[in-house]
C-alpha cells in the first residue's frame, strides 16, 4: 500500500488537479498579459476557466465533496463527517494500521456449545480504525471492531451472562460503541460501551434469546459508523445447540458509499450523498470484493452438510440471499432458532439488521456461487464461492460443464 496509490484518488484526482488548474490558469494569464491588453487576457483566462470547469467538475470531482453541507435530521445531526476530522484523518494518515486483508476468515468460527448449564462468557473488542483495501486498488478508511470486517463472530449459550469489555484503540479519531440485538436494554448496550479513543468500557447483559443477531456501533450516527464496516454477529444457542452439520461458515453482506466511481482507484472519501440516497458504489460479503472467493477460502466436500451464518449489515437495502446451484435444506428465517426451520428454499430474504442461518448437504461437486439475488449486485462485489470437491453422481446431475464466457 505505497502512499501515492492510496492518496492518488484523493489529491490528484480532486484537490491536485484544483491546484494544477489554478497554476495553469495563472501561468496563462502572465503569457498572455506580455501578448494582449489586461482586459483581453483576463477574458482569455476566463474563456480557459469556463471551457476548463466544463470538462474537469463532471469527471474530476468527487460529486460527494458537497455531502459536507447536507442538512438531515437524525438524532446524531448530519451524516457527513465533521470537517476537523477530515483535517485530522490526514494529519495522522501514517498512524492508521495498514491491514493486509480487511476480510473475516468466513472459516472463523467458534465450535458449537456442547454444555448444557449456563454460564458467564467473557469476550474483549477493540475497536480499530484501519486502512484497508476495499477492491484492487481501492483502499478505504474502515471502521472496524478487531481490525476485520464483519468483527469477531460470537457464540454463547440462551441463558448465559455475558460481560463485553470493549476498547476504543487510542489511535481512533472518532468514539465508537456496540448495539447488540441480542441485549435487551437502551440502545443494546450502545449507551453503556459509548467509549471516546483509548477508553474502556464493560457491559454486562443476559442472552434472554436463542437467535443469530447483528451487532454493530452505534456511535453517533449508527448507519455512518455501519457504512464503514462496524458489524459482527453473535449467536445464542438454544440449550442443546443447532442440529449438527461438517462446517460451518460466517458472512455478512455489507455497502460502502464512495465518492469515486466503481473501480476508481485510490483511497476513497465517504458520500454521505449517495449514502442518504441509499446507492452505494460497492456491495460486499465480509468487507470487500472477492473476500470470499479465492481456493481455500470456503471449502466443503460432498456428502458433508454446511451451514452458514449470514447477516445483512445493510445499511440501506435488503438481501436476497442465494447459493446458485443449491437449495436450502432449511432457512431458520430471520435467524429464528426457536421457530421450525423452513424447508426446500431456493432464496431467502434479509433485511437490513438481520441475519438467517441455513443449512444444506452437498450432493455434487462444482463452484457454488453465492450471491444477492438483486443480481446486479454481484457485479458490485457481492458474491463468494464455496468449493465442493468428491465424487459426483450421475444421477442428481451430468452434462459437460464449460467455462463460463463472456458477452
Ligand atoms: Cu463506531
């Protein structure tokens, strides 16, 4: 992550190229002084200007740079960012933690519950903010808990007491905090784990409910902060547990809002336009494009049952979750664990703030994409791959598979 590509988009693209023209601007009016009267080089200088400005707002301006001066009327005020941390982010810009890969292992997690009596479950969170690359080339200020995104999948037992100590890392420029679905109490915890940079706070709740919930900060604008990769999930067991399945993977869907197009590279600034408007540029499983993609990143084999863990972080849209080429054996819908699961499903819907848990058995090996079913939105990045490998049976499914083409 060598400095100039990170601040390539920000400082060439907007305010290098607003000081380059101003320069040009200059120059060409000292020439043409030498050349014309005042008044004709002025109005040389000025026909540059306009023809200039025509050409460079709509391509080289960020169009969020005027998110700055929205009015909104949520209880935290604006969602832009306040301008001094602006000013701070890039005065402390080589402070931020480089993470290689912002992406949750969707492997990472913790094994199923096996006792039966209750207990008090400890967990640490720090909150980091990191730079990291959100697509090749594209880096974003991540808000994160744990330095991944989502953060840390948590696993507890229906009936357990549950201490959370959470830290805001010194090097954070804005306070963070976490709402847990799975509390209930005032803001699901968020007044209580409200911590400034390098502060520590404990919350202690009980897990009154079985379910998969979404955790995420809360601080002062819950959807800013979401927008910028604070979520997790955590999982209350019933007592005795899920039915028992070969693997079990996490991921969580989630939108990032920037000022650069698709694919413009560089660090990007947050839109908070866009963001209000509900149109996010990138639409991602655990916290980037192709995050789940890639050989050994979710691998089964046939014959072996897997379940997956799915959140939707949102902040502004709703999943409609499917594996292509599978059907869900059961959909705990809405994450209800309490429920009968539903059976036979080819795709379930997530809104935003909520999870499910479905599970199915492989039965053929091959690439199983899953996706939103908004299907435009795979090429916004969400989409990932699990790899089934064995023996396939003729009789389910044969054919000669090819390569997928382009147009
Ligand atoms: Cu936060």
């Amino acid at each position: 992550m060598a400095l100039a590509s990170l601040l390539s988009y920000v400082f060439v693209q907007t305010l290098g190229l607003a000081i380059a023209f101003i320069a040009a601007a200059v120059l060409l009016y000292l020439i043409l002084r030498h050349l014309h009267s005042r008044r004709v080089a002025l109005l040389l200088v000025a026909i540059f200007v306009g023809i200039s400005l025509f050409f460079y707002v709509p391509n080289g301006l960020p169009h969020g740079l005027s998110g700055s001066f929205i009015t909104s009327y949520g209880p935290a005020g604006s969602p832009s960012l306040p301008f001094a941390n602006v000013i701070k982010f890039f005065s402390h810009f080589n402070e931020f933690e480089r993470v290689a890969d912002i992406a949750k292992n969707p492997n990472d997690v913790p094994p199923p519950i096996a006792r039966m009596a209750t207990t008090t479950d400890h967990f640490d969170i720090t909150a980091k903010e990191v730079i990291g690359e959100l697509a090749p080339g594209v880096y974003q200020n991540y808000w994160t808990f744990g330095g991944t995104v989502p953060g840390p999948f948590l696993r507890v037992m229906q009936g357990d007491t549950v201490v959370v100590t959470f830290h805001n890392d010194a090097s954070s420029l804005h306070p963070h905090t976490i709402d847990f679905h799975a509390v209930i109490g005032p803001g699901g915890g968020a007044g209580v784990l409200l911590a400034k940079p390098g502060e520590t706070k404990t919350l202690t709740f009980k897990a009154m409910h079985a379910g998969l919930f979404i955790y995420h900060c809360a601080n002062p604008d819950p959807a800013v902060h979401m927008a910028h990769g604070q979520y997790g999930m955590i999982l209350v067991e019933p007592p005795g547990g899920l039915p028992k399945v070969d693997k079990e993977f996490y991921v969580v869907q989630g939108e990032f809002y920037t000022t650069g197009a698709l694919g413009k590279k560089g660090l990007q600034i947050f839109d908070s336009d866009a963001f209000l408007e509900g149109k996010p540029q990138y639409i991602v499983f655990n916290g980037r494009t192709g995050a789940l993609a890639g050989t050994g990143t979710m691998e089964a084999k046939v014959g072996q049952t897997v379940r997956i863990f799915f959140g939707n972080a949102g902040v502004n849209l709703i999943s409609s979750f499917h594996v292509i080429g599978e059907i869900f054996d059961h959909v705990y819908d809405e994450g209800s664990l309490t429920s009968p699961p539903l059976t036979d499903i080819q795709t379930t819907l997530v809104p935003a703030g909520g999870a499910t848990v479905v599970d199915f058995k492989l039965l053929e090996p091959g690439n199983y994409i899953l996706v939103d079913h908004a299907l435009a939105r795979i090429d916004r990045g969400a989409w990932g791959v699990l790899h089934v490998t064995g023996p396939a049976d003729p009789s389910i499914f044969s054919g000669a598979l090819q390569p997928m083409a382009g147009h």
